[in-house]
C-alpha cells in the first residue's frame, strides 16, 4: 500500500465513529464482493490497533448484516450481500417535489424525479432501480417497491365542494387526498382531522382517502395539539381496554410482598420534582451509618411488579413507548392509575421500588452498593423551588438530608466532568398559558442546584447499573442489556464549527478526545450568558450524534462512560421498563435474554422517543406563532440563529424563531455559503451570517405551518462594526 494512503488511513482512524466506519468498511466488501471477513480482518485492513475501535468494527458488522448490508456466511464472517442493481433506503422529499433515497449500501444519496417517486412518500422504506452512472452527476433511480410506509395516517384540514372534498395534510408530504362526501365522517370545511388513504390507483396523481377522525377548528388548541400528536403517530387516548386493566389492579400492598423486599420506610426519603409533577419516578434516601459512611438510596418506581410482559397493559407502554410532553399537557405511557397513583412515589404512602443503594464516602466515592427490590415511604414531596431554597438559605424542613445530599452530589459531579463528561444545559422556553390554552407571556426555564442534585445521582445510579450487568468481574459470557449510548462526533463537523466559532473569539481543542471536552466545556462556560449562548450551543449540540438504545455497548461520549444505561424513570420510559426486567432476571440467576428481539425492541424506543420530541418541538413552535400574532408589524432585536439557501433564521430575544426569506433580500443575489454558514451576496459580497445581531420586523403569522416571518431592518455583521440595512430596489435578472 503506498504511503500516501497509509496516512490517509491512519489519519481517519484517528476519528473514527460509527458512520466513519461503516464508509470505511463497505468499500472493502465492494471491492471484493466474493470474500469473507471478520472484524480482526478488517481492522487490520484499515490498521485499527486500538481495542475500543476494534470492538466498534464487530457491532458495525453485526447492523450492517442486520440492516441487509452483508450477509452472514459463518459465525462472526461476513461478504456483501448481491442485490444486482437495487438498492433499499429511506425516502427524504424536498419542498420541490423530488426526493432523495439515504441508503448505507451507496456512499451517495439516489436521486429519484417526483415521476419516478411513484407514490412514495417522505419517510418510506423502499426498493430503488438504479439508473447507469453518468460522469460527474449523482447517482439516479426509479422507486420500483415500496417496502415500508412511514405513514398510514394524515393530519390536516377539509377543503370541502358541493360533491366532494380534498384533504390537505400537514407537513412533507405532497399530494392532497380525494375524499368522497360519503367518508367525511361529518366533517366540515376547514376543520382539522386525520385521515387515511384507503385506495391510490397506479396512474392517479392523488390516492383516494377517507376520514377517521374529526379534531375540531383550527385555532382550537385541544384540536391543534392532538393534530400535532396524531401527526407523529402517537396517541390521543388510553384504549378503554387498556383502562379497565389499570383500574382492576390494587393499591394496597399484600404483606407476603413487603416480606420478600428490602425495607426501607425506616430510612428518612423525599422526592425532588417540578413543581406541577404528579408522576414521580424516584425518590432519594440518606442516612450516616455507624461506619462513618453515607447510605445513599435511589429508589425507582417498581413498574415492572405491576405491568406484567404481554398484558394488554405492556402492550400500550411498548407501542407508546415514552410520555410525550406538550407545551400544555402530559401525554402518559402509563393510565393515569398507574402513572400518577400506585406506582408514583408519593408523600406519606408506602411504595414498591426497584433501588440502587449506595455507601459513599464523604468524597461520594463508592464503597459498597446493592441492587434489588425495596419497600419505601417518601416523607416529603420537594418541588425543585423548595430544594432551591434549602441549599441557597441553609433552612428548611430536612435541611440536614438535602444540605448532606447536595454537598454529595457537587463531589459527584466534579469527578464527572474531570473524567471528560460535556455540559450542555440548554434553556427552556416556557409558556403562562390562559384557561383555554392561549399564551400570554413567555419565561425561560434554567437548570439550578437542586435539578443538578438529582441528576447526579439518577446518572450514578444508570451507570453503576450498566456496569453491574455489561462488566461484572466474574462473567464469561455477555449477557444482553439495554444500553443508552451514544457515539463520537462527526470529526468534519467538529472542524466546521471549530472554524464557526472562530469568528466569535472562541476555539476548540481537537487533538484528543480528553482536549475536545474539556475545551468544550470551557466554551460552553464562556458563552453563557453572552448573545451569541443559544446560537453556539444549538451547533455545537448539532456537531454530536444523537443517543439511542441498543443492546450492543459502544459507551457513552456525551457523558464519558464505557457503560451507561437508563434505570430511573419507568413511568415515563419503556426502555427503563426492560432494563428492571432484565436486573431483576439476572439477580435471580437467569439466563441472558434474546438479543435480537431487544435489539428491536431497543429500535422501537428510539424510533419513539425521536417522534416524541419532534412533537414537544413542534407544540413550541405553534404557541411561539401564537404568542406573536398580536405583535405583526412590531420591530424585534434578534440573533441569526440558521442559514439555508432559502433564507436566514432569527431568533429573538424571547426565544421564538422566524424566518426572513432569502426572497426579501432584494438588493443582491444571494448564495448560500454552508460551510462558514452564511448567505454571502454575488456582487456586494454583503454578507448575513450565523450569530450576527439583526433587526426584524413581524411580516407574517401563519399558525397551519408554524412559521413566522420576518422583514430585515438592520443587521451588524460580526466581522464587522459596520450596520447594514438592506437597500430596496427592483431586481434585474435574479432566476
């Protein structure tokens, strides 16, 4: 091998995350598509010596054959698996009709025209015939199946004539449905409701649908939040099925059950929560033992005691997945008799628990911890204001327990970010919302002493459990777990925004991983408080892969631990759900689990909780919209906060978010720069840049998408202390 590709090589082993390796390890099967390897192969093939890759190298081969990708001729060897001139991907519409299919079997996305998407819709799962490749142009294809619908339900709004109505859905989705009158299920004109197509004849442009559901008047906000809800595929309501079982179970503990748990009512114990929370997961206990150490107990709703593998009440926490939390309500995973009566862990009621029982020393180094099931009664419920109090004024009721715990907990935390933990704390928009749902003001929610006690010690609890099962010293054999991690970030990203935030005066350390935290740490503690915070730490969030669930271990970056799960919020999770059934059959000596049916149950959660937070995302954003309706016309001092090449993204002082389209940008073509995240104009060279103080003017509202627009007054570059403000004249030649 030359050695201008050797260095390449190690170049790129230096950075390696999961996406890197698997761009990495697919061309060598595609260069010999008829050879077997296995995961000690093909880190020799790419010189890989460090262990932690190396043991990357064999997940990424086990979801590449999962995904289809390669086959599995013999445990642990792997070849490409032929599939002629197919390819199977997902689909990503673009607002101008074509698409895109994102496939890991090609380095490039397939470019399919809005003809030859043939029906298929953003999202889907499907099958591509791929066109011969012409020089210097993208890949292209023709959909020929599609194997997978992202989506079998539509929200939207009723346009409705004398003798028939079209349904015009929410979102990417590109075609109106053809609604008979006979299949309004009453709906009229205008209103919000779900549908789906019961029909789409091969050379009809729009399918034939049918209503199922009516949500109400746009504008309402109970119809407006269930369309949201209905539009990620998640659920309006509990199955009457469903709350019947949850009313049959009992609220009275038996005593043969208190038996055969570790008792701790004896032990002082309080929950620490928002203070509107009725669902609490978890509780804390602390005592001085006559050792001289701390007994510290992270006590976790036992939910799994209650919700047996297979009723008709697992069914719905699996499909629900996770609590979705709207800016107005909480969705639960959980019938409101479970989630907030028997298994939250109220004040002054005995509880049953799944715990983690620590004995630190004062230094909150572990000595000795022990996990099982317990019996616990909270004294006192704290909302987090309440603890806040404590720890700031030295007085309250149980001072001495939330003083001891705090004081543990900041020992904890100073251990963590040594060891390389990164620490994002983003603010949170909050809304004073009127009886009928309406905004009246915004407020900004910021994590203090009190949030940060108890985040420390759910995080010491989710590790040391992840450990006790992935790493015990006495294993032979993996046993299967449910893990959260979350991989290494994109090094080219990291790159870009190392160059971004450049211009602000900042850098980061790229060298090792140790130099990329604790400088990035620093950046995060240099921004606060200054304009540009929110816009850095979107990106620098952006820069990091997303965690997930999964049953093969890769650690956890954001965090920096080898082992990492989630044990403290069953109510409100289903993964934590598993990770008790799983605790609990290893403590009992079982068997380890089916790997494959958690892996999918682990894609599942993911998949879930993915949809969950794109609709608190988009609930946010319609009471943003809302909240500014009243102020069109009104001027506004805000921050660009995004840069595409339709436009720029300001975010104001309030936080809400609106656009300015590159369109209203009369006095020069503007072109779309991505890499320094810019609009730069192609003869004033003026330029509009992520990060620059701008003016706006309220233009527009348009509730239906969510949007805001903007008009620019005045914009003061970064790069400069010059103020610019767009000049008006009429375009000549602009396409």
């Amino acid at each position: 091998m030359a050695k201008k590709k050797k260095h390449k090589i190690a170049k790129l082993v230096e950075s390696f995350n999961k996406p890197k390796l698997k761009n990495a390890i697919l061309p060598l099967f595609y260069d010999h598509p008829e050879r077997t390897y296995n995961y000690k192969q093909i880190a020799e093939l790419l010189h890989i010596h460090d262990q932690e890759i190396t043991k990357l190298v064999f997940v990424v081969l086990e979801e590449l054959a999962e995904n289809g990708n390669l086959e599995s001729v013999q445990r642990g060897k792997y070849k490409l698996k032929s599939r002629g001139g197919t390819i199977t991907g997902k689909v990503d519409i673009k607002r101008e009709g074509f698409g895109y299919v994102v496939s890991e079997e090609v380095e490039k996305p397939v470019l399919v025209s809005s003809q030859n998407l043939n029906h298929a819709m953003d999202g889907d799962k499907v099958k591509v015939s791929l066109y011969a490749m012409r020089k210097n142009q993208p890949p292209e294809g023709e959909v020929v199946e599609i194997l997978e619908r992202a989506k079998s339900t539509f929200v939207g709004t009723i346009s409705k004539s004398q003798n028939f109505s079209f349904f015009i859905p929410s979102g990417k989705v590109g075609f109106d449905l053809f609604i008979p009158n006979e299949k309004l299920k009453g709906a009229k004109d205008g209103q919000k409701a779900i549908a789906r197509i019961i029909e789409w004849p091969a050379k009809a442009k729009n399918p034939f649908g049918e209503i199922i559901e009516v949500l109400g008047d746009v504008g309402d906000n109970n119809a407006e939040m269930h369309a949201i809800l209905a539009e990620y595929d998640l659920p309006l309501r509990f199955p009457e099925n469903v709350l019947k079982a949850a009313e049959k179970i009992p609220e009275v503990i038996p005593e043969e059950e208190i038996a055969r748990r570790r008792d701790m009512r004896g032990v002082t114990t309080i929950t620490i929560d928002p203070h509107d929370a009725k669902d609490f997961d978890d509780a804390l206990s602390i005592r001085k033992l006559d050792n001289g150490f701390w007994e510290v107990g992270v006590h976790i709703a036992d939910v799994s005691h209650y919700v047996k593998p297979g009723s008709v009440l697992d069914e719905e926490a699996y499909d629900r997945a996770t609590s979705v939390y709207l800016v107005d309500r909480v969705v639960p995973m959980l019938p409101e008799k479970l989630s907030n009566g028997v298994c939250s862990l109220r004040p002054n009621e005995d509880k049953l628990c799944f715990s983690a029982i620590f004995q630190l020393n004062d230094h909150s180094e572990i000595q000795k911890q022990w996990f099982g099931r317990t019996v616990i009664h909270s004294d006192k419920r704290f909302a987090y204001e309440d603890a806040q109090a404590i720890i700031e004024t030295g007085e309250g009721e149980f001072k001495d327990e939330v003083l001891n715990l705090y004081r543990l907990s900041v020992k904890l935390r100073e251990t963590r970010f040594k060891k390389g933990s990164l620490a994002f704390e983003r603010i949170e928009v909050k809304f004073n919302l009127d009886e009928h749902g309406k905004p009246l003001s915004v407020y900004f929610k910021e994590a203090k002493e009190s949030n940060q006690l108890v985040e420390e010690f759910m995080l010491l609890a989710n590790k040391r459990v992840a450990e006790f099962i992935g790493n015990p010293e006495d294993q032979k054999t993996p046993r299967t777990f449910v893990y959260r991690i979350h991989d290494k970030p994109d090094p080219d990203k990291l790159v870009n925004f190392n160059h971004f935030i450049h211009k602000f005066g900042y850098g980061l350390l790229l060298g090792s991983p140790g130099q990329i935290t604790s400088s990035m740490n620093q950046l995060m503690t240099n921004v606060r408080g200054k304009k540009e915070q929110n816009v850095i730490e979107t990106l620098a969030i952006r820069t990091m892969a997303k965690a997930v669930y999964s049953t093969r271990n890769i650690g956890h970056y954001g965090l920096s631990f080898e082992y990492y799960t989630h044990f403290t919020s069953p109510i409100r999770r289903y993964p934590d759900v598993m990770v008790h059934r799983l605790l609990e059959r290893y403590l009992d000596g079982g068997k380890t689990a089916n790997a494959l049916k958690y892996e999918d149950m682990c894609k599942h959660s993911s998949d879930k909780e993915n949809k969950a937070a794109s609709a608190e995302r988009s609930s946010v954003k319609y009471k943003q919209v809302e909240y500014m309706q009243d102020k069109i016309g009104q001027e506004f001092a805000g921050v660009i906060s995004g840069v595409t090449d339709w436009g720029i993204y300001v975010e104001l002082e309030n936080k809400c978010e609106g656009m300015v389209s590159v369109n209203t940008l009369d006095d020069d073509f503007y072109i779309f720069d991505e890499k320094n995240y810019c609009l730069v104009g192609r003869h004033s060279h003026r330029t509009y840049q992520l990060g620059d103080d701008v003016r706006v003017e309220i233009s527009r509202t348009n509730l239906e998408k969510k949007q805001l627009d903007f008009r620019l007054i005045q914009a003061k570059s970064r790069n400069s202390e010059m103020e610019i403000s767009p000049v008006r004249y009429k375009k000549k030649g602009r396409r």
